[in-house]
C-alpha cells in the first residue's frame, strides 16, 4: 500500500538525517577551496563518455585540483590514460569491494562528491556519504518532488536544466551552477584519450582497406528492443553495397552472435568485415576514430563517434526528447525514430539508407 511505503520512506530519510547530519550549503561553491573532487559515475560507458566534458572543464578551470572518478568494470576502461583523471576508483559489485573503497576514499579526504548519476539519488547519496562522510560537500542533481528528503543525503540540490539540452550540455550545465562559471555551449567538449598502442591497432586494422571509406554497423546494443533485427542489417549491407560498391562495411558483433552474421561475410567478402575483438575498449574506441562514418541504435557508440567527430546515423526510440538529450554532441549526425515506441527494430533498412544518404550529402563520406 502506499501509504506503508511513504512511511517506511520517510522513516529511513528520518534516520539518515540524524546520522549522517549533513547540513546545507549555499551554491556556488568556491573552485579555490577544493583540493580534491569525486565524481559518481557508477554505471555503464557511455554514461561516462558523455561526462568527459565535465573531466576537460574541471581541468580547464581547476588544473591544480585533483579529480577522482568513481566507476564500475563496464566503463572505467575508457579513462586508463586521461591525465585529467588523478584517481579511478573501480566498484567491483562486490560487499568486499564496498569496504575497500570505503578505506580508500575516507583516506583522501574529499572536499566535494558530485553525484553525475541523476537518477535513483538515494543510492547515488548513499555512496557519496559512503566514501566521504560528513566532510565533503555533496551535491546532486534535484528532484522537485524529493528534494526535502533529499536533504538528509545532500549539502546541495541544483535544479534541473531544460530537456532541450544533450546529456553533456546538462552535465556542464550542472558543473557551471555548481562553481559559478559562467555557461557556454563551446565549453562541452567530449574527448578520448587514446594510448599509442590504441591507435597502432587501429592503424594495423585499416590497412587492408588502403584509404577506401569505411562505414562501422553496431549490430548490438544488449536488448533485443533496442537493436536492428538481423534481417534488418542483411537488407541494410546489400542496399549499401549495391548502392556504393567501394564502400567496406564494418560490422560490431557481439561475441556470441559472430556465427549470425558469419553468412554476409561470405557473400560479400571483399566489402563485409566483422571487427575483431579487443579486451581493451580503447582499442575499439581507436577503430571507431577512423572511421568514415558510423550507423548505430542509441549506444556508447553513438557518444564514442561524437568524441571523434565522426558522422552518425544514430537510430532513436520514438521520443524527440530521448533523441535531443541522448543524441550526438555534434551536428554531424542524422537521427531515425523508430515507428513503435521504444522498439527500434521497426526501423527499415530503407529508412537507414535514406538517412546514410542524407548524411553523405552533407558531408564527404563516400
């Protein structure tokens, strides 16, 4: 009943503001007084893709603070040569993982823990007061209809920025109202920091391809809903290939679905190619950077190719809101809805290739 789960809610927010006192703050915050800053973003890769330009505006304004980052196995691999990051602390979903990184951050000694996760904030308050204690500032992102609970969590609520914004306009939004800065859209810039080694092993890869263009297909994004079907991606890699022969053809594959789409590459041999798989998730991050162009359903992909400025069709559930604050960062991009709400696999082949010409229309791809 819900009147039993609005009391057992405001009893736990009730026994959180006696323990763990944390008192309000005004906003904003002084730059100066933080010598060291976590950032909460426990959840997957292109979560933290998008954050980037927190991690360049916060080096950009504050070189002198340290910035620490707070992450799971499934995306703090992106971060393993961003000099802007001092720390990366690596959740492993584990109650011994918890304690260590309890040890750890209490011994830092946070100035201020901003919550970037903007949703489920109890448990994103939970962790902030975790690692820090009652030292730390912590802020988070506001909720209208929980913000006084959300003060037994938090020192600081901001509201929340216009739906017309990209996920990393928000972010840098936030920052800004965080510390005072003043907001500019030149200050959002996504990046990827990528090893000589990353890049070596795109180099490598591309070789075979002696300077034709390349357009990368994301066949997967984890959820059946939210992928092209595979009759959808047979139709979609013969209208190319008829369309532009010169045109090589990169399918990302799941491991466990190499064998589906083993049958294309050998129809089409010369202009399919499955990518191969890296444990290291810069490596893919580098192939994707020299691409010529990348079609995918809303994934990381979507916000890796945005890094690189590389041309998107990015493939939508049918929400213009969705689209507009999950979409690319950049313009160079064209974005299909899909015709049945979040289902994306009534997007046709047709539709894509429309939308790949539309693209090549603007810009030199093909």
């Amino acid at each position: 009943m819900k009147w039993i789960e609005s009391a057992v809610r405001n009893f736990s927010y009730f026994l959180f503001r006696i323990t763990l006192r944390n008192k309000q703050v005004a906003l904003p915050l002084d730059i100066a007084a933080q010598k060291k800053i976590l950032i909460l973003r426990y959840d997957v890769l292109g979560d933290m893709i998008v954050t980037t330009p927190v991690f360049h505006l916060l080096h950009t304004k504050a070189p002198n603070c340290e910035l620490h980052v707070l992450g799971t196995p499934r995306n703090v691999g992106v971060l393993a040569h961003d000099k802007r990051i001092s720390k990366v602390l690596r959740y492993e979903g584990t109650f011994r993982s918890l304690l260590e990184l309890r040890l750890i951050a209490r011994r830092e000694k946070y100035d201020c823990v901003i919550a970037m996760v903007f949703y489920k904030a109890t448990k994103a308050g939970l962790w902030a007061n975790w690692l820090s204690g009652r030292r730390a500032t912590k802020i988070t992102w506001a909720n209208p209809k929980r913000a006084h609970l959300y003060t037994a969590l938090f020192n600081a609520q901001l509201p929340a920025s216009p739906n017309d914004h990209t996920m990393s306009e928000i972010h840098v939004k936030f920052l800004c109202d965080t510390f005072g800065w003043e907001y500019r859209d030149d200050l959002v810039q996504l990046s990827i920091a990528l090893s000589t080694k990353n890049r070596d092993y795109a180099e490598q890869y591309y070789r075979q391809f002696l300077g034709a263009p390349t357009l990368l297909i994301n066949t997967t994004a984890g959820n059946s809903e939210r992928e092209m079907t595979s009759g959808t991606i047979r139709e979609l890699v013969g209208l190319l290939r008829n369309r532009y022969p010169r045109l090589h053809l990169l399918l990302n594959v799941a491991p466990s679905e190499k064998e589906k789409y083993a049958r294309l590459y050998d129809s089409y041999p010369s202009n399919v190619h499955i990518l191969p798989y890296s444990e290291d998730v810069l490596d893919f991050c580098a192939v994707v950077s020299r691409s010529s162009a990348v079609i995918s359903p809303d994934t990381a992909i979507i916000h890796i190719a945005a890094a690189f400025m590389r041309p998107i069709v990015g493939i939508y559930k049918n929400s213009v809101r969705h689209a507009k604050q999950w979409g690319p960062q950049h313009g160079q991009c064209v974005l299909v809805l899909s015709d049945d709400g979040d289902d994306l696999r009534t997007v046709t082949s047709r539709r894509i290739v429309a939308a790949f010409e539309q693209l090549t229309n603007q810009y030199p791809i093909v």
